[in-house]
C-alpha cells in the first residue's frame, strides 16, 4: 500500500481538525487555543515528549523509534492574519476580523495526520521533532523558536516544510534547489530641507524635489547595481511631504520594501541606496537618512534536501506531477530563518480547486481540504525514507 492510500484513512480526521483550527484563528503569537490543541494531539497520539510554550506560542512534539540518533524536523506554521472573512460556510471564523487566509490551518492539520500516523507506524529508525511555529506572518515566530533554543534542544540534520500554492493543482508539488523564496526588507528615507514660502524658493531648500529625484535616481540600483543575472526588486511605496499649497516643505519621507535572493545581493541594495539618498539629497543642498530593516532572509534550499524532496514526492504522485523548476517567488516566508541554521526544503503542495480556488492572504480564501493526506503523505514518506529502519 502507498504511503498516500496509508494516510486516506484519516482524512476526514484531518478535515475535522483543519475546519476546527479555521473556525478558531488566532494572531501571531496568540495561538494560545491551536497550541493547546496541538500539544493536546499530540500527547494523544502518545508522542515521547511534548514541549510547549517553545519561541512563547509554539509547540514542540519528539517521537522516537529504534535507537539511530539521527533526527530530522518538520515544521508546519500556526497563525492566522487580520483579516475579516467574507465566507459563509459552516466552518467560517468565529473570531471577526481574524482569519486562516493563508492555509496555516491546513499545513497544522498535514502536520498532526503525519504525527497521528507515524505515532502509530514507527517504522523508521531515529528522532522526529514536529516543529508547530507560531507567528509566520511577520512577527518572526521562527527567530522566536530558535532564540528559545529550538536546534540546541531538539538538534535536526535536515528539516522540511511546505507551503499550499492555490495556483498548483491538488496532487501537485512544486520543489526547487537553491533560492525558492525572496528575502524581504522595508526602509524609510528621511530627507531634509529648509522650508520656505512657495513663491520664494531661493529662500529655502525643496525637501519635496530632492525626495522625488531620489525616488527616480533609487531606480537605478537595481538596473546598474545589482548583476543582471540576479534578481532584485526595489519598490518606493510612500512618498510624504508637505501639507500646505503655498509652502516649500521642510522635509520629506519615502519609504517601501526590497525583495532579493540572496543576502549579498540585498546588502548590495541596502549600499547603494545609502549612497544614492545621502549624495542625491547633497546635490540639492538637503541630507537624507536612510533606516534598512531586513526583516526576512531568502528561503534557500539545500541541493541535496530539495532534491531528496523531490523523490518524496515523485514516489507519492509520480515524477509528471512534480514540478522540478518552478518559477522563483517574490514573496517572503520566515521558515528561511530555520532553513539558515539546518540544510533542508521548503516545498509548495498543490492546493487549487476545480473551481478556481483564490489567492492566498484574500478574503474568500479557504484551505482545500482534498490536499490534506498528500501533505501528510509527503512528511510521514519523508520520515520513512530518510530514517529507514535497517
Ligand atoms: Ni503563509
């Protein structure tokens, strides 16, 4: 029997648990009902130790089989995002204005049907350490579990997570080696003038044209600094000044976000975009200050993990169901912060509907429940391939 037709019988189990954590979500580091559930579950499922409160909101679950020290970790994300949900289904939120708009209830539930299964099986050979991190969206859940020790405590040699993509059709996976997600920062730009009134510009200093050549001149960064070969995007999102007609503003504000691939090549921005303000807002007699958070590095997977991933998901669905080079994505996911401290694999599971699902982080979103035993599938065959018991 197939390691996906093993996990069929605990599909509607999983379906209960997803539409259960959906109708409760909680914010990032909230998640104070799913923790307990999660850990409840666990222990249920007698695992050998159940660990909560781990990066404040998360919960860690260990189980053990025969006497290999060799572990490996499964992480799956638990928060939901501020948004008033706009389905009227039976399972919809009871907590207005909070929402499982982007399927972590699902990869909760792919977690705790693998963990129910492999409690049950324990045909593997070592250590396995289900990783239920709070706070993805944002508030750093993954830097908070790894402050709190989480790789000294529960040491792992290769780690995997994925992510549903509602653009991937259920029974697909998608899995890249190297970059598969962009780092992310936002910056703010102060600029600095002398104020004036409108009809004496000579007077003062225009912290208003000095902020829009900056803007223009920021432009440059990524089409004369950053190696065409690389990818990097620089979006100015803001653009604040003045408040009166017949005033020259005193200062100016720009602010927005980059996303790259890698950390050199973020830093790289971060230079020249020092140096484009501070010299920019010089050439008009103001000063600029530039303020550069990087708040997510690039979610880089390790060759030899994306490509064991890869043949986890060919044995389950079969090699045309897997997408082998899918394109890069712009956007950002904190599991990278563990993806910097242990090799591994951040992978997308198929999550489209016949009926055109939509977007992740929208309101109508909701998590397809058909995907829910490959995902386990792919942990539990995971688990049973990398630690095989002799
Ligand atoms: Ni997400």
């Amino acid at each position: 029997m197939s390691t996906v037709e093993q996990l069929a019988p605990l599909h509607a189990e999983m379906t209960a648990w997803r539409r259960d954590i959906h109708s409760h979500p909680e914010l990032g580091f909230e998640e104070h009902r799913t923790a307990a559930l999660v850990a409840a579950k666990l222990e249920a499922f007698g695992f050998d130790e159940v660990h909560r409160g781990v990066g404040r909101t998360g919960v860690v679950g260990v189980l053990r089989a025969g006497r290999s020290p060799r572990a490996i970790g499964l992480r799956a994300d638990m928060d939901a995002l501020p948004i008033l949900e706009l389905n009227r289904f039976g399972h919809c939120s009871v907590n207005r204005g909070v929402m499982h708009a982007c399927g972590h209830d699902g990869h909760t539930a792919m977690l705790l049907g693998a963990a129910r299964y492999l409690a049950a099986t324990r045909r593997f050979d070592g250590v396995v350490n289900f990783i239920f991190q709070p706070a993805e969206e944002g508030l750093g859940g993954a830097r908070a579990m790894i402050d709190d020790g989480l790789f000294e405590r529960f040491p792992c040699q290769a780690l995997f997570g994925m992510h549903n993509r509602p653009s991937l059709a259920v029974g697909r996976f998608a899995v890249r080696a190297g970059p598969m997600m962009a780092g992310g920062a936002f910056f703010d730009i102060r600029v600095s003038g002398k104020g004036a009134h409108g009809a004496r510009p000579e007077t003062g200093i225009d912290a208003a044209l000095a902020a829009a050549q900056i803007a223009a001149s920021l432009q440059s960064v990524v089409a004369r600094n950053v190696a065409p070969v690389d990818t990097a995007v620089l979006s100015v999102t803001r653009l604040h000044a003045g408040d009166a007609y017949n005033v020259i503003p005193q200062s100016a504000e720009l602010g927005g976000t980059v996303r790259a691939f890698s950390r050199e090549v973020m830093q790289l921005v971060e230079a020249s975009m020092r140096r484009v303000a501070e010299h920019t807002a010089a050439a008009f007699g103001a000063t600029a200050e530039l303020d550069f958070r990087a708040l997510f590095a690039p979610t880089v997977n390790d060759p030899a993990e994306a490509e064991f991933a890869a043949q986890v998901c060919t044995e389950l669905v079969g090699a045309d169901h897997v997408e082998r080079n899918p394109p890069l994505i712009m956007a950002s996911e904190d599991f990278s912060a563990m993806l910097e401290q242990v090799p591994g694999c951040y992978l997308n599971i198929g999550n489209g509907g016949a009926e055109g699902s939509c977007e992740v982080h929208h309101p109508a979103y909701d998590f397809n429940d058909r995907a829910l035993p490959l995902g386990a599938a792919f942990y539990a065959r995971a688990v049973e391939k990398r630690l095989k018991a002799a």
